[in-house]
C-alpha cells in the first residue's frame, strides 16, 4: 500500500514536469525550424527583390534584422509562458492554501479508492507514532 502511495506521488510529480520541458523543447524547435526556414527562403527571395533599390549590403542588413527579430520571439515564447503560469500559481496559492491538499486528497481518493487511502494513512500514522515513542 505504501509503496503504491509512492509511485502515485511520483507519478504526479514527474508528470508535470515533463510535460513542462517537453512544451519547452516544442517552442525551441519551433524557433529553431523557423529560424533556418526564413534564412533560407527569406534571404534569397528578398534579397534579390531589394537588392536593385538598396543595393547588396543594405539589402543583406534589412533581411537579416526581420530574420532575428522572429527568431528571438519564437525563443522568447517559452519564457513568456512560464512567467504566466508562475504568476496564475501564486494568485492560486492567494486564495486558498488548503485548496491544494483538499485537491491532492480527492486525486489520491480517486486513483485509490477511500478504504485504501484510509488504510494507507492509518499504517503511516501508526508507523509515525512508534517511531516518535521509541524516542
């Protein structure tokens, strides 16, 4: 039973976690893909439609500006995202610090059962209270 406890806490705790590193991964890829699409495609459609009216060098700078300009926000969505999901846990933490472990409880209850969970807690409280007399 308690191991069974465990590896629900690990699962929950893990699950989140990949979840956020792989959305990270996907965002950086993205970035990524649209960074080598928009050097390869961008620089020589545009380049060759600015080149006649600003010449070689300045056609080169202008395209490669807007080129870093959407690489650095596609970097930056990953960011922007963690910061808002920082900003709705705290507010969520505002309101009710209990909400959490009523919410935690009513999980365990469902993934368990309630006779397991009340049985699992009682084992943790008897194993608590010997080891706190034995001292």
């Amino acid at each position: 039973m308690i191991g069974d406890a465990v590896l629900y806490a690990a699962n929950r705790a893990t699950g989140d976690a990949v979840a956020k590193v792989s959305r990270s991964i996907g965002w950086y890829a993205a970035g990524v893909l649209m960074l080598i699409v928009a050097v390869g495609l961008v620089l020589t459609a545009i380049f060759w439609l600015l080149q006649p009216e600003l010449g070689s060098v300045a056609a080169a700078l202008v395209i490669a500006g807007a080129v870093g300009l959407l690489g650095g926000a596609s970097l930056a969505v990953p960011s922007l995202i963690a910061a808002r999901e920082k900003a709705e846990e705290l507010r969520e933490a505002e309101v009710s610090p209990m909400a959490d472990v009523s919410e935690e409880a009513s999980q365990a209850v469902d993934y368990f059962g309630a006779a397991r969970v009340l049985l699992t807690a009682f084992v943790l409280g008897i194993s608590a209270g010997r080891t706190v007399k034995g001292r």
